[in-house]
C-alpha cells in the first residue's frame, strides 16, 4: 500500500528481527553458498528460470540462517574497513553541528503549530507543538518511551491535528515496519483517549468539521491461509467519535462498503474534510499512482443509514491532488497538461466539465505541488533538482515568481483549513541548511520555529548541471556535486545516483553524510533520468511499463559521461539506487558491470517477475506492471535484475542492503540476487548483504541507524575503490 520509496514516505534501511545485524563483503568460501533449488515457470511461452524461490519463503528456517550467517560475517568485514568507524564519527559530528531536525510542519486555526522534531543528539522524532510560532515547544508524544521501555525503535508515522486544536490523531509502529496503530491525544492533558486502533498503516484521516469524529483507513485482518497479496485489498474508511470504543466505529467507504460505486478492491480511500466547507470528498487511489476516483457527498450525510456519493471523477481523468475549501475543490491535473495545471470546481454543481482552470506552469517547468492560503494558491514549481515557490491570486492563472534566499528545493507547510495569508516554508539546499521561513507578500523572514546554527566547517563545493546525451539522443539532467577545484584526472571516487520511477525527482537538499563524502573527495551525481518526473508527465511516461528500459540506458549513458569527462574510471566509479531506483542501480550493473567498481542495491526492487504476489507489490501493478498480463511481461522480465544476471560474468563488487521488516520491499528480493550474483560473479569481488535487524524500508529508522547505514556505503565504496583498505584479521 506504500510507494517503494517516496519522499514523503519514504526512503531507505532495512531489518529483520531483534538484533541489529549487516552485512559486508567476505571471500565466497567465508559463507555458506546458497543451495540452487531448480524452479521454472512457463510465462506467456517463455521459461523463466527461479534457482533461489524458496527464499521467498523467509520464516523457513533454513533461510533464516543463511540470512543470519550472512549478516553475522559481514559485520565483522565491514568493520575492518579502514577509516569506517571515523567515517561514521564524521556523520554525526556534522549532523550534530546541523542542529534539531524538524519536519511535517502544521499550522493550524488559532495560531498552533505541530511538527516532528528529532533534537540535536537525540535518535527519534517527537510530536511537538507551539500554540504559536513565537511560544514554547510542547512535548505530545515521545516513541523513544516505548523503546526504552521494550527494547525495539518506536517512530511516529503521521499525525493529523483537530481543527479546534482539543485532539491529535496520530500513529505508531515498531522496528521500522510501518504496521501502524492509530491513537488519539487530549492535547491539554497529554494523555490518549480511547483505545489503540490497530492496522491504520497512512495519514488517511479526515476531522470532521466540528472535530469531534474522524475517519480513517483500517486494513482488514488476514485469515489464515490468505496470502501476503490479500493485505492492501479491501481496506475501509471507518468513523469513529473521539473517545468510542474502537467496536462503534462505523464503516462508511470502501470496496466491500459502498459496493454501488463499482469501486475496486485495491482502492483505498480517504475523506476530505474542511471547517469552512459543507461538504467531503472521498478520494481513491490504488496506493502507488495517485490518480483514482472522486466523489462529494454532504457532511450531513455520514448520520444518513447509506451516503449520497456523486461521483466527480475517475482514473482517466488525470488528477492526482485535491484540495476543498467552501464551495470549491482545487484540482491538480496533467489532463491536456503534461506539466501539470490546477483546476477549480464548484461542488454546487459537481461537473468536472464546468471545472475552470486557476494555475498553469511556467514554461519548461512543473508546477509539481500546490496549497490554499486564505487569499491564493501557492505552486511548487519544480525547475531540474530546485523547487521555486509561485503565487496564483485570483484571477491570475500564470502567476508571479516568489523570490527566495537561495537557490535550493522549496516546500509549503500544511495549513489544512486555509486559514493564514502568509506561508510557512522550508528551503533547503545542496550546500545549504535547510531554513523554514515565514512568506508575507514577497518577503521571506525567520520565525523561530528552527534553529539555524552556524554552517559547520565544510569544504566548499560546486554544484553543475550538465545535460548527458542518451543513446538515443534523449538529454537527462544530472547534477553534480564535488569539491571546489577538483581535478578531472579519473582518480575520484564518484557515486551516480538514480531513482525514476512514479514520477518521483531527485531534489535538492543537505546531507551530513553526503558533505562527509564530499569532503575525502568524492564527486556524487544525480541523474534523473527518464522515469522521473523532472520535465512532467512526457518524461515519467518514457520510463515506465513497456518504456522502462530506458531508465537503465540513461544511466548507462550518464555513468560513461562521468567516465568520458574525467571525472571517474571504471576503478572509481560506483552506482546507487533505492526502493524502485533498484531497478536503476540493478539493470544498469547487470548491462554494463565492467563501467563500475562497486555497486548499492538499497532496498531495491529485484525480482520484478515475481513481485506482485508481495503484499506490496500488487499496489504496484500500475507502474511496473504485471507478469500475468502477456503484454506487461516482457518489460518486467527485462526490468528484473535477478533474471538478467549471467553466470561467469565479472560484476563489480556489489552491497546489497535490506531486512525483514520491510513492508514496502520484501527482504526476499535482495536475498535471492545476493545468492545469485554470489553464484554468477566471476571478478572474485564481494557480494554483500548487508541485514538491520531493527529497521524497516527506512521510515522510523534512529539517527544512529542512518549513520551506520551511510558510514557502511561510503566506507564499502571508498574500499572498493581502492581509496581505503581493510585492516588485517586478527
């Protein structure tokens, strides 16, 4: 039901039990080889070999220990790795000096703001809020509690504030698995109300107006025997009054609910709801595209034995956010609009038709987001790895640049019920802190709810964008990040990073782990190639099903511009993907192994044959496709990195990084190529898996975990590169 890796919800460690575990490269002799278990299937006409199915199978005991023997040696050779331990040092040392993380800021009616905040030194996020911009943080909810408390990381996964600022629903879950409950906080007491509500995995929480009640999306329970695929189908919208026992919750949308909107199963819906508004939308989405159904109903009706749903929209036509405020619904949509438009509709007269278009993008632009203040509409602007903010005032449909303090990635914070004129953002940068900042007209001014220290003593570093010819002539934007006064004689150690896919970008923003690695002289590239949504939807489509090939062909492209231009050789070259990007990372390895040196396989997506019978891999059909339709299967039998490895081939050294409480990609994918390319690799270089125990996809991850994480990368990279060594085994 979630993204493979998103940016909201995004991005990247894994996990697999109680004990935190990774892996590292050793000498093939050191582990177990995986026994090949021959397995074939005939698809469409052609046979797909399966040699590691059963570790599909990860409760097997067998797998387990191959898992646990895997990650018990790796540890001890990754900290062999020379300089690994200070590398590590060296991330939080500039995490620390960054100060407090803060982010999901909201702002709500009479002045409170909401957020999480992860303290200088401290490993998790707390809900915090202020009942104004100027007064004191207030602690609402503290996960690490319930870490000390049982011994396995708690995070907070969403919160979403009642209106009249009484209440906070919010949800959490345990070892990174995202298995969400839902609770709901007496925000003067700070005590909860009511009982846990199990399965609330999403933000898909609407108060009512008079914030009393909300709704919100249960997924069922499983029966046994029902397979993972069964997880994400059938959820329901329930409504429950504040304090009720979870039992009286009322289910009032869904597939299995209202049945006469001819709704599908994997359609999970929402309800919109506005202090100011009469009316709800209830909104669906398979999970991974946001296009999906819309309907209006008025509030009124949930008290009625059946709601007058009227239908507005459905998946071809193309809107992909929504927005209520009184009477209108705010529409985003790249219907006749590639880069995207925003559209306004009376629900007085809920006629898509009678929709009259209010924003448009600039040219060569995306207008990518967009938010209501009290008098306007703010566009996120989307302009290569930048993001500008833009003001819509009424009547004026190309609106008016809003000039910023820096060139960097922009991002409006929530005011769900509309009501300010100014706007809270927060601007973050390649070399830059981020900053949250305070909009009035044009002016940008700083409110206080984030400290911004002193930047820490940092290398200067150059930012350029270059355009790299694919092979077929296509120019993918790459931005690339090194030292000021680099030397473009092949000897440095250059990682290329992609990610393409749901239309997703890669974005401006500061790193503490990329400055550690910019600092001993790394160059890192950010391409976004053709899957990625950097010039609209054209761009997204050209890497997507049947096109999909031409995300790896961009990064081959882009990886022999690096080496044609000096910046790296096949020796200091590495590539990067996470989640989907696996798919990136994956294929361009698997095309082109002798361009690179090492590889990280991040949380990837490896098997795209056989991902669909995942429980999260149905919800995302509807951008990779699926084996059983004849017509899907030849691009997803190209996509899938485990097919295409061959046997006696010299691939780079490759870090693999995953667990088992990864509810988004399925431990089994990394665990599968890792054997495979252990069998197939003829360079005699280390194929690593590297296990968190504790973590998950990477959302709810501590501070700690990310350092080690990053630490493992660039040392693993720096080694195989020939920039470090391993020490000697005692």
């Amino acid at each position: 039901m979630q993204f493979l890796n998103t940016p909201s919800r995004l991005f990247a460690v894994t996990a697999v039990a109680a004990v935190a575990t990774f892996v590292a490269a050793l000498p093939a002799q050191a582990v177990s080889v995986a026994p090949v278990q021959d397995v074939s299937d005939v698809l469409h006409g052609v046979t797909v070999k399966d040699p590691y199915r059963y570790f599909e199978n990860v409760k097997d005991p067998k797998v387990q220990s191959w898992l646990k023997e895997q990650g018990e040696s790796a540890r001890k050779e990754l900290d062999r790795i020379e300089l690994r331990g200070q590398l590590e040092q060296r991330i939080a040392e500039i995490s620390a000096a960054t100060g407090d993380d803060i982010r999901d800021v909201t702002r709500m009616p009479g002045n409170q703001v909401y957020y999480l905040k992860r303290a200088r030194g401290e490993k998790q996020f707390k809900l915090v809020m202020r009942d104004s911009l100027q007064g004191p943080e207030r602690v609402l909810v503290d996960p690490e509690l319930d870490a000390k408390r049982i011994g396995v990381p708690h995070a907070i996964n969403y919160f979403v504030p009642a209106w009249d600022g009484k209440h906070v629903a919010y949800g959490v879950s345990a070892g990174g698995s995202e298995d969400a409950s839902l609770y709901i906080l007496d925000t003067a007491s700070g005590k909860n109300v009511g009982e846990p509500i199990p399965r609330v995995h999403e933000a898909l929480l609407g108060w009512l107006p008079d914030s009393k009640s909300l709704t919100y999306n249960q997924l069922k329970v499983l029966k046994p025997g029902d397979p993972d695929s069964e997880t994400y189908l059938d959820s329901k919208v329930m409504w429950i009054k504040v304090g009720a026992p979870a039992a009286e919750a009322k289910a009032v949308f869904g597939p299995t609910v209202t049945t006469e909107l001819g709704l599908a199963r994997l359609d999970v819906g929402t309800i919109i709801f506005n202090p100011g508004s009469r009316w709800m939308i209830a909104r669906t989405t398979d999970t991974t595209l946001p296009e999906g159904f819309l309907f209006v109903a008025d509030v009124a009706d949930l008290d009625k034995p059946a709601v007058a749903w009227k239908k507005i929209s459905s998946f071809d036509d193309k809107i992909t956010d929504a927005e209520l405020k009184g009477n209108d619904l705010y529409l985003l949509t790249h219907d006749h609009a590639p880069r995207n438009r925003v559209l306004k509709l009376d629900l007085r007269h809920p006629d898509l038709k009678l929709a009259r278009e209010v924003a448009a993008a600039p040219k060569d632009a995306v207008l990518e987001k967009f938010s209501l203040t009290s008098d306007a509409l703010i566009g996120e602007v989307r302009e290569g790895t930048s993001i500008v903010l833009r003001r819509y005032a009424a009547g004026d449909v190309k609106g008016q640049n809003i000039p910023l303090p820096f060139k960097g990635a922009a991002t409006v914070h929530n005011d769900p019920a509309h009501a300010y004129s100014d706007v809270l953002y927060t601007l973050n940068g390649w070399t830059e802190l981020p900053r949250t900042l305070l909009l009035k007209g044009k002016v940008s001014s700083d409110p206080g709810l984030r400290v911004n220290p002193p930047m820490p003593s940092l290398p200067e570093v150059e930012v350029v964008d270059v355009k790299v010819p694919s092979y077929d002539g296509a120019l993918v934007p790459m931005t690339l990040l090194y030292k000021k006064g680099l030397k473009r004689d092949g000897s440095n150690p250059t990682l290329l990073d992609g990610y393409a896919a749901y239309g997703f970008s890669q974005t401006a923003g500061f790193s503490p782990a990329r400055m550690a690695w910019l600092e001993r002289g790394g160059v890192l590239a950010y391409a976004n190639v053709r899957g990625s949504g950097v010039y609209g939807d054209d761009w997204y489509r050209a890497g997507f099903k049947a096109t999909k090939s031409n995300t790896w062909k961009d990064g081959v492209a882009c990886a022999k511009y690096l080496i044609a231009e000096g910046y790296a050789t096949p020796k200091t070259l590495g590539v990067m993907g996470t989640s989907a990007g696996g798919i990136f990372v994956g294929r361009t390895v698997t095309t082109a192994p002798e361009l690179f040196a090492a590889a990280i396989f991040n949380v990837g997506i490896m098997d795209a044959v056989r991902a669909e019978d995942s429980a999260n891999g149905i919800t995302n059909i509807s951008e990779f496709g699926s084996a059983r339709n004849p017509k899907e299967f030849p691009a997803l039998l190209e996509m899938s990195t485990y097919h295409n490895i061959k046997d006696n081939t010299a691939y780079p050294a490759v870090m693999l990084v995953h667990g088992m409480n990864d509810p988004r990609v399925d431990v089994w994918h990394s665990a599968k190529t890792a054997a495979r390319l252990q069998a197939a690799t003829s360079s005699g270089k280390p194929i690593l898996l590297r296990l968190d125990m504790q973590a998950g996809h990477g959302v709810g991850s501590t501070a700690t975990q990310r350092y080690a994480l990053s630490a493992d990368i660039y040392s693993f990279l720096l080694w195989q590169m020939g920039k470090i060594k391993q020490a000697d085994k005692g």
